[in-house]
C-alpha cells in the first residue's frame, strides 16, 4: 500500500503543490516583521515541515530503506526536507 502511494501521480502532485506553497510562505517573510504575520508563518513553517516528514516515512517505507538510500535524490529530498 506504501509503495502505491509513494508512486501515485496524485501523490506527487500534491508534495509538489506543498513545496510551492511552502517556498511562498519562505518568500513572505521579511525584517522588520509583523508579530500576527509571523506566528502564522511559524505555524505554516511547522505543518510544512509535518508535512514532509511524513512524506520520507512513506517513502522509506514504501521503497524500502534499501532501495530509497540507493536513489540519490531521495537522499537529497531527505537532507533539505527536514533541514
């Protein structure tokens, strides 16, 4: 069932419409900041980061730890996603 998901051109869609959502609410943010501006963006930095976290369970789960380390943009995802 992972591995359906993980493959799925749905599920792709929507990681890739989270990632620009996510780079807009990164744009959004400026000095000197607005206090309300900024907890929103906080907590969209959060579910964000919630967000692509499940993302790399699935995916390791899916593919297996094996075959996911052996593709180096998974590797790559990993390092930026939850950095």
């Amino acid at each position: 069932m992972f591995f359906w998901i993980c493959t799925s051109f749905t599920y792709m869609l929507l990681i890739n419409l989270c990632i620009v959502a996510n780079t807009v609410c990164l744009a959004l943010d400026y000095y000197p900041t607005n206090n309300e501006l900024q907890a929103v963006l906080d907590i969209f930095n959060i579910v964000f980061f919630a967000i692509f976290f499940i993302e790399l369970v699935i995916k390791i789960i899916g593919l297996g730890p094996v075959v996911f380390i052996r593709d180096f943009y998974n590797i790559f995802d990993s390092l930026i996603g939850t950095y």
